[in-house]
C-alpha cells in the first residue's frame, strides 16, 4: 500500500476530469506530476506540484489551476482539504481514516508491508567486496559487503530477482607474492628463520597456512626451487585465504550466492571471445596512446598497443586492453567477466567498488555498454574511506593483520548488527568516522541503539499486555477500534509509517540502502517522542488502565511502527532487539 502512489493517481484522475471539462487543455504531458510529503509538517499531509510544472504548457497561471484541482479532489473521500499556498503548490489533509488504512494494511501485512514490485522480476547481478584473496578482509572492505548486501537485499524487496556475487582476483600477480608469503611461513614451520623482503605479505594470518601446508605435504618442497612448488602452493593458498574471507562475511551476515574466479578467464578463450565481440563492432584497434594528462614523464615512450575505443561509449580516453609485449593488461580480463554477466542474462548489474576505483568507473561503463549495445545498465557504486577511533584515539592496526584493521576486528569488538547498521549511517559516497565507544552508547546520538530501543520498547508494551490479559496479536489489532487513536502526536507516527512503502521505491530506484537507516532513524523518534509524552499526558499511554479496546488501538499503532522497523532492518541485515540489555 504506496499511499503516495494512491493519492498521485487520485491527483491524475482529476486532472483528467480538469480537461474533459475544459479547464484544462488535452493532450498534457503529466509526467512529471509529484505528490510527496510537504517540506514543513504543518502544511499538510502531502503536496503536488501539479500547477506548478502544468503552468507553461496549459497557458494559464499556477493558482488558477491549483484552485480548480483543489475543488476536484476534495470530491475524494480521502482527502479533507485541498489548499493553495504561494504561487500554486496544492497542500492536501487526508481523512483519520487514511491513517487507520495504514496501520491495518501494516499489522496485516506484516513484513510484506511496504515491499514493491517495481523491480518486474527484473533479473540484477550485485558483485561487492571482490577483495584479493590475499589476507583477511579490512575495515574497507566491511563497508563494502555491508553497503552492497543491504542495497541486494533493497532490490529483492522491490520486486528483483537478485544475484549477490564476489569476483576473485585471482589471476594477478598479487597470488603469486601470496604463494611466496605462504612459503615462508612453511619455511618457518620447518624450524628455519626466515625474512619477508618488501612486497611480501608479513601478517600473523599466514602462520596457520604455512603450518597446515607442513602438515598436508611434510618437507616436499623444503630447499627446492620456486618452480617446483610455486602453482601447488598458490592453489592452496588462495583456497586457504578465500576460507578466511568466507568465514569472516559470514561472521558479518553476508553470504554470497556465486563466487567467479578471475582465474577461470585465462587460457579458456573467454578473454579472445569478449575482446573479439567489441572488434566485430569496429572497437578493437592498434594505436598509440598520449602520455598521462597530457605530460609526457620521463620514463614515457611511445608504444603501439591494442586499444579499446572506449571513448565511443563515454569514456575520456580510449583504453589498452593489450600490451606492447603481447600480455593482458587488468582491463582485459574485466571486460570478459562482464561479459559473461551480459551473457547470463542480467537486466541490469551494479559494481560496488572502493573509492581509489573512481578512475575504472567509466571505462567498465564503456565496455558494458559496447559489449550489450547500451541494453544492459551498469551502475557503480563507490564506497568511501572509514575513519576508526577507540578511546579517543585513531585505531589503525590489527595485530594480526600487521598494518590494518580487519573485519573480525570490528565485528569482535561490537558485533555485526552494530557493524552493519553504522555503516549504512553515512551515503555509500560519503566518508565515514566509526567510532567504538560512540556506536556503543545508549543515547540518542547513536542510531543504533536509538533505533533498536524503538522496537525493544514496542516488544516490552506486548508482553505487559499479554500479562494484563489484553490480546495483542496482529490480526486482533488490525481489528481494534483505531478511530480511537485521534492525537497530534500519534497521527505523526501514523503519517511517518504510510511514508515507508514511497521511500522503499526511492531507495530501490536510486540504490541507496542508506535512505532506509535514516528513516528508520526518523520512525524511532517519532515513536520515542510519542513514548516520552505519555510521560506528561495520560492518555497518550499505550497501555491505558481498564480500557483494553483503548489499549489496542493504541498498540496496534506502536505495533505498526514495530512491523516496518523489523522490515527496515531486516534489509540492513540488522536483527531486530527484542530487549535492551
């Protein structure tokens, strides 16, 4: 139930009726009509634009046609009065009874309320994380897999079929180093001193790897050449690193569909056949590129290269997908694993990358759009830096890691509803402070806690009245009495609930997860603000002494708040609090 969407249709029907009369002219274009919540409460409900972007093309001044849509529409039952305010905004006042429609549809729906079907079962691949298999996932990637589990789940709750995926990097030469790392760790597992010269990878993490590989092949590869164990020990040590990266999503609540090994391109043909579809469309050519911005660096020579023209399909310049000497370059690869998502099927993929990949943005948009002749969209999402504090203090080093703070870290010292919910407090685009002893507070000015004592407080009204006798199941109070329910105060909650099914749709179509924590945020102090005037008013009790038909409307509303809390969250991959210990 999009109450918005309801009332735009209402707005539509009447400017129908506005130009079948006359009053208007036919043939309109009422695409960009709007109905959405006013800017300042106090106006209204909900205000359309309609006079205002109907003006120019209709010939007619804004207050003459918000004057007759304001009459129109106050035909609707709904709808309690249309006014007009400045130079033709049209302020609406719905009926109490629109409220109580929400709060039923909400306590009938349950989880379901609020999911949409704008998605059409469109068919979306969300790749996050997609770190190196060569350590333990850091702080950055948490904010990574946190932002793009939320936005997947976003998407399945409105209506897409979604495929949550993690490409492997495994085909570089970062694997390589991770085999030699892993080799002197088995050194040292021998007994041996060993040294881990620049570039290698000196974190505790791979004491264990060196000692199991001990344990799998004894002394086999103790003083024998690279080459004789090099490929054996980079298979196992990318499986060893990529069961650490799976336990430590896993231990933050996300858990990936398809994992795609960047490894499974090379030698298997996938790369010639992508490269081979963008030269049959005349985008695969031999050239020279300029020097970087335009400065020729000293080390700079002129190389013939085999070039990508990206820049037919919007990127700056065009881009080698070749070497000088024969060998891929990183975009190559890239563009065949994309490649195979075009050719899986997808409507439509999202990359989630780091923010030090804003210069791959435009040519993997270039690519994609060559390779499905601009069907398939691609959207990337770049996630900002976070800033850690404890104490006061900048937290900057794992001891196991050795130069970084890693996922486990964060999710051991405050849990991963804590985790994932902070980190969907700021725009994927924005930079983040996380702040250990702040997110822990129980105040106000942590959203976490904030927004999970709304929803204990609810679940601490049911159990009293359960124990006072009063039924308070869903489906009781979906029939309760809510004309009872009338006060300033609680038909703001109300209001505040019928905005949760329009703001789905907007964070759905924009991929933004993070519009759901703030409105979760604005719920809760709508609720709380509600809870702390019962202090003062009596009757604003949601448990009201003798009077349980009273005490179940007034439920059914903190309900209500409750149903779209657990639904916002569960988005987040939050759990609900049932109590605040």
């Amino acid at each position: 139930m999009n109450l918005f969407t309801e009332i735009r249709a209402t707005v539509l029907q009447a400017l129908a009726a506005l130009e079948t009369a006359g009053t208007l002219p036919a043939g309109l274009d009422l695409g960009n009509v709007t109905v959405e919540p006013p800017r300042d409460p106090a106006h209204g409900d909900m205000a359309t634009n309609a006079a205002m972007v109907l003006a120019k093309p209709a010939g007619l001044k804004p207050r003459d046609i918000a004057d007759a849509l304001a009459a129109e529409l106050t035909r609707d039952a709904r709808i309690d009065s249309a006014e007009v305010a400045g130079p033709g905004f049209l302020n609406l006042r719905l009926t109490a009874g629109v409220w109580q429609d929400v709060l039923r549809a909400a306590l009938e729906q349950g989880a379901d309320f609020g999911r949409s079907k704008i998605g059409q079962g469109r068919r979306v691949n969300v790749e996050y994380v997609s770190a190196n298999p060569t350590g333990p996932l850091h702080v950055g990637h948490t904010r990574g897999a946190v932002f793009g589990d939320a936005l997947a789940s976003l998407l399945d709750f409105t209506g897409h079929d979604v495929t949550r995926e993690y490409y492997i990097n495994d085909g570089g030469a970062q694997v390589d180093v991770l085999a030699r790392s892993v080799y002197l760790r088995y050194l040292e597992a021998h007994g041996q001193d060993v040294a881990f010269p620049d570039g290698t990878y000196p974190g505790d993490y791979l004491i264990e790897v060196g000692e199991a590989l001990k344990a799998k092949v004894g002394d086999a590869y103790v003083g024998q050449p690279e080459a004789t164990w090099l490929t054996e020990v980079r298979e196992y040590a990318t499986q060893a690193m990529m069961d650490l990266i799976r336990a430590d999503l896993k231990a933050l609540g996300v858990e990936m569909d398809h994992f795609y090994s960047e490894k499974s391109l090379y030698g298997t043909g996938r790369i010639e056949a992508a490269l081979q579809e963008l030269d049959a469309k005349g985008l695969i050519y031999q050239g020279v590129l300029e020097p970087p911005k335009g400065k020729k660096p000293e080390d700079w020579e002129p190389r013939e290269q085999t070039l990508f023209k990206s820049t037919d399909h919007g990127d700056d310049v065009d881009r080698p997908v070749k070497k000088s000497d024969g060998a891929w370059t990183y975009f190559a690869p890239d563009i065949a694993y994309h490649y195979d998502k075009i050719s899986r099927g997808f409507d439509a993929l999202i990359d989630v990358f780091g923010a030090d990949h804003g210069g791959y943005v435009k040519r993997m948009k270039a690519a994609v759009s060559a390779l499905s002749d601009g069907r398939v969209p691609l959207d990337v999402k770049l996630t900002q830096l976070v800033k850690l504090y404890k104490d006061g203090q900048p937290f900057k080093m794992s001891k196991r890691a050795g130069t970084f703070v890693t996922l486990r870290d964060v999710v051991d010292l405050v849990g991963p509803d804590v985790t994932r919910f902070v980190m969907l407090t700021r725009k994927n685009d924005a930079p983040l402070d996380f702040d250990f002893d702040k997110v822990q507070e129980q105040s106000k000015d942590n959203p976490v806690f904030y927004v999970q004592y709304a929803h204990a407080r609810v679940c601490s009204v049911l159990r009293k009245a359960v124990e006072a006798g009063i039924p308070v199941d869903d489906a009781t109070l979906a029939g309760a009495n809510l004309e009872l329910i009338g006060h300033e105060a609680e038909l703001t909650l109300a209001r505040k609930i019928a905005e949760w099914p329009r703001l789905v749709e907007i964070a759905g179509r924009t991929n933004e997860p993070h519009r759901v924590a703030f409105y979760l945020f604005e719920l809760s102090s709508d609720l709380h603000a509600l809870w702390n005037r019962g202090h003062d008013v009596p009757e604003l009790r949601f448990l009201q002494e003798g009077d349980d038909a009273t005490s179940q409307a007034k439920i059914a509303l903190a309900r209500s708040a409750a149903v779209v809390i657990s639904a916002g969250l569960g988005i987040l991959g939050v759990t609900p609090a049932q109590e605040m210990r």
